[in-house]
C-alpha cells in the first residue's frame, strides 16, 4: 500500500506543466483522501487500515525508495502528510478508533507523535 501511494504521489509531483501538475496533485489528494475515509469509516475501522499511513514512516519510505534524492523524498513527505493531517483534522472521530499500538508499529515513534492530534 505504501508503495503505491508513493507511486501516485511521484506521478503527482513529476510533471512540467504547472496545470497538469496541478490537476495530479488534486486527483492524488482525492485518492487518499477517499482511500482513508474507505478504510476509516466512523463506525468501523478495517483490518489493516493503519497500513495506509506506512509512508510516513521513514525506514519504509527508503526501502521502497532507496534511490530517491533527498529533496524529492521531502516533496513527497510534505504532499501526503498535508493530505493526511487534513483528513485527521476533519475526521477525527474516525480516527480515533484506530488501534494506536498498530499505528506506532506501521509509522514508527517519530511519526506517530506528528500524527496525533
């Protein structure tokens, strides 16, 4: 999962045309927006939903990404972890089910203390 909405999100960030990349930023920020709210509904949570925020944890980001120049890691970072607090904003409700030892698991303890509200 972590490696598809890095995927997405590097689709989104590499394009020359700034309407076009634009139009890719909005359509990855609906996509996880949609993803998340799938996955964290507010009366149920699904098995695995914390697997979504695995991006955000570092070590995962460099095993899927080993390669990746600094600077685009923290393109990418700050494009899914303003989506991410955007949806924890307006759904906290939702999100206060998650199961937050599996949250720290998935994200890792630098993360997690970010994700909190």
């Amino acid at each position: 999962l972590a490696a598809n909405i890095i995927y997405r999100a590097l689709a989104a960030l590499d394009c020359t045309d700034w309407n076009e990349y634009i139009r890719r930023q909005e359509d990855f920020r609906q996509d996880l927006f949609t993803a998340c709210s799938n996955l964290f509904e507010v009366h149920h949570v699904h098995e695995g939903a914390e697997c979504i925020f695995g991006v955000l944890n570092e070590n995962t980001l460099r095993s899927i990404s080993p390669v990746m120049k600094t600077s685009k890691r923290q393109l990418l970072r700050t494009l899914v972890v303003d989506i991410i607090e955007e949806w924890v904003l307006l759904h906290q409700e939702s999100f206060s089910r998650i199961d937050g030892t599996k949250l720290l698991e998935v994200v890792g303890p630098v993360a997690f203390v970010k994700l909190i509200p």
